[in-house]
C-alpha cells in the first residue's frame, strides 16, 4: 500500500467560500493530515466518529489542505483498493484476514509498517477512536517525531475499550501509549473528568466537541400563528436512547391529543415494541413513526424542538443538528448534552430514566408556544455555532495539527442563562 495523496490533483483554494485558514500569516502553509479510523469508512446511515472524520475532511480540504483517511477494511462490500476516494476524499483500507486474533495481529502489524514507511509524508495524525489502532498510531507517532492528536468519540472506549476500568494488561499498554499523544481531544466535559482520573495529564487534554457544519440547515423564519407545536426525535430505536421513556412522559404530559405531536426519526429493534407501547398508552394518533430518512435537514426545519432522551452519550450529533436548525431541545443530562443544553435558554435537561421530570419538561416546551420555542432555537443555533461551529472546531485542531499547546485551544464557553 502506498498513498499517492502528493499527486491527487487537489487545486483547493485556501479562500474557497470565503474562509481563509486563521493561522497567524507565518504558518499558513498546507497541512497534510492522516486521519486514522478503528472502523470502516464510510459506513451505511454513518456513524458519529465516520460523520466526523468526512465533516472534517470536507472542510479542512476547502481550506487548501490535504486528508487521507485510514482505516481497516472490514467491510467486504467496500471496494479493496489500495486507494479509494469517498467523497474525493482519499481512503486506505488496511485488509487482513478475518480469523479471530491472527487477523488482529496481522491488522496491527500492518498498520506499523504503513506508518514506519509512509506517515512522515504527513504533518500530523489524528486518531478519532481510542482503542488498538489509536494506541498504536500514538505510539509510532512519537517514534518518528509526528504530532499525533487523539480523540475520544464517547462511551464505547470508557466503558468496553481501553479506556474501561477492567480492561487488563493490553488496556494498561494501551493507555500508556495514549498519554504519549500530543493532545487528547475530549469531546465533552465528563469525558474530560474520565481522563483526569484514568491519570492522563490535564495539560494534554483539550475540551473540544465535534463539529457541526451550521451551513447544511437554514434559520428558520418566525412561525405563524401558533399551532400544536412538533417535536422530533433522530437516532436509532435502540434500548440506549430511552424512547420507552419517553412515550410514557408523553403519555403523562399529554393524555389527550391535539396539545403536540412527535415524530420519531429512524428505525431500529425497538420499532414494532415502540408502536404497541403506544397503543397501549393511546398516543399512537400523536406520533409518526418515520423510518430512516435522508431528508432529515427537511424534517427538522418542520419541527419546533427537539428531545433526545438516552440513558449514555459521547456526544449526540443530533443535539448538534437539533441546534444548528434552531431547535431547542429536551434532552437527558448525559455527557455532551449537559454541556450545551442551558435550562430555559436553548433548551431543558431532565435525569436520564427519569419520567416524571421529563413530562415536566415536555409540558414546559410545549407551553413556551411556537413562538416562544422559536425565539429560544435562535439561542440554541448561536450557541452551538459559537462552540461548535465547523470552523470553530477546525481553527483549533489546525493549531494542535501545528504543535499549538493543547491548554490553550478549548472551544468557548457557553453563555450563561437569561432570565
């Protein structure tokens, strides 16, 4: 495998749409960045770290850098290419065989060597999963001098990869390569405690959330006369996101119909459970069940607020869609949505399972009226634009790309409540 990215024809203009790279005018050169992957890319409906690493690339390639995506190839349907291209964007998949430990080994060993021969071609690596293949990454990167940059995308690696407290001799290994990374991303703040106290340094760890690229959902006008405002749910009808919960609260808030109504986007398991529970509740005239949908930026430019009820979270990239479409949003106090959400300004946080309090808050959004939910979706679009917004997010991993030190490139406060 060797990557050919030097001779992509890659004519980007660092002024393209406007933005120029915000580096002080000495250090403006193009970065070459490698990207690095523990899963497939790109993978069917998108996951949150995928969705990341093409928002990413996206943008940074509109600013006249350069991305290459690595990844294993574990798909056997995607293309096994030494080169492939998703969205121009090009993409090395490592193959290996598919025989339990012998394939991880071989994985590994492969990824060494690519990294050994070809990753001085890059300025910098930024691994956005923290398990095998980020701990190996940071570990060679050191060996031959490159700024590696770590992200750690949610749950899964705190609770079964090897950031988890029972992980064993390899998870022990395996952290102490990840405190050689230049920096470690955090995506949320209680993501940043679990960290501290697995013992990495506060000085390496940078509090900086996934992005949202605010430009893929309008700003919605001023509703007209009020109606019975909408709310949406966006995920997968999976057990962690809590929708059981949430149909009950339903039922508790609003009994009878006519007050709102809520659509649920996505499908999953739990779908046919979810339709007799409400039946079983009598709400079923007050949802829509929508399935998976493509037009989702459609979908929430018809709503009025958003609720996302999960029980475990990194950071929902739906609570930064919700916001970037001018939605407040009723979500569970789990990690990334207690960041954002600021009771009474963009939105209201409830205990996760707690179904009392989320009928409360239900009650609560549905009384501010569609206008009222309307003047608090333009706080929730400014705040997460002024934290999250794409190029916040990237003038910052441009900087520790550059060896920037981490403790000074955090993404801004929120503003506090208004009364």
């Amino acid at each position: 495998m060797r990557p050919d990215d030097a001779s992509t024809g890659y004519d980007a203009d660092p002024a393209r749409d406007g933005v120029r790279d915000r580096a002080p005018a000495a250090d403006r050169r193009p970065m070459r960045v490698l990207m690095v992957l523990e899963s497939n890319f790109p993978v069917v409906g998108g996951g949150g770290a995928e969705s990341q690493v093409r928002t990413l690339a996206l943008r940074l390639r509109e600013r006249g850098h350069r991305v290459t995506v690595l990844t294993p190839l574990r798909d056997p349907e995607l293309t096994p290419a030494r080169i492939a291209r998703h969205d121009g964007i090009p993409v090395l998949r490592i193959a290996y065989p598919r025989v339990r430990l012998l394939g991880s080994l071989v994985l590994w060993s492969r990824l060494l060597v690519f990294l050994a021969r070809h990753g001085r071609r890059y300025d910098a690596w930024h691994v956005h999963i923290a398990h095998h293949l980020g701990a190996l990454t940071t570990m060679m990167g050191r060996r031959v001098g490159r700024t590696v940059v770590v992200k750690i995308s949610g749950w899964w690696e705190l609770k079964k990869g090897l950031l988890r407290d029972d992980g064993g001799v390899v998870a022990r290994v395996g952290q102490r390569w990840l405190r050689g990374a230049h920096a470690l991303q955090a995506i949320s703040h209680r993501i940043e405690a679990e960290l501290l106290r697995h013992g990495f340094a506060h000085e390496r760890i940078v509090a900086l959330p996934n992005a949202i690229d605010t430009r893929r959902f309008g700003v919605r006008p001023a509703p007209g006369a009020d109606g019975a405002p909408t709310a949406v749910f966006v995920g997968r009808l999976v057990p962690e996101k809590g929708l059981g919960v949430l149909l009950d609260a339903w039922a508790a808030a609003f009994p009878h119909g006519g007050r709102a109504r809520l659509r649920l986007v996505g499908a999953g398991p739990l779908e046919a459970s979810l339709r007799a529970q409400a039946e079983r509740l009598g709400i079923a005239s007050q949802l829509e069940f929508l399935g998976h949908r493509a037009d989702v930026e459609r979908i929430l430019a018809e709503a009025d607020f958003g609720v996302l009820t999960s029980t475990i979270e990194g950071l929902s990239n739906t609570l930064l869609e919700f916001m970037a479409s001018c939605l407040p949003v009723v979500a569970s106090r789990v990690s990334g949505s207690e960041d954002f959400i600021v009771d009474g300004r963009n939105g209201w946080l409830f205990e996760p399972g707690d179904r009392e309090a989320l009928a409360r808050r239900l009650e609560e959004a549905v009384g501010q009226g569609r206008s009222g939910l309307h003047r608090l979706g333009r706080n929730a679009r400014s705040d997460v634009a002024s934290r999250a917004g794409l190029d916040v997010v990237v003038d910052r991993l441009l900087a520790l790309y550059r060896g920037a030190d981490p403790a000074r490139v955090d993404a801004p406060a929120l503003p506090p409540a208004r009364n």
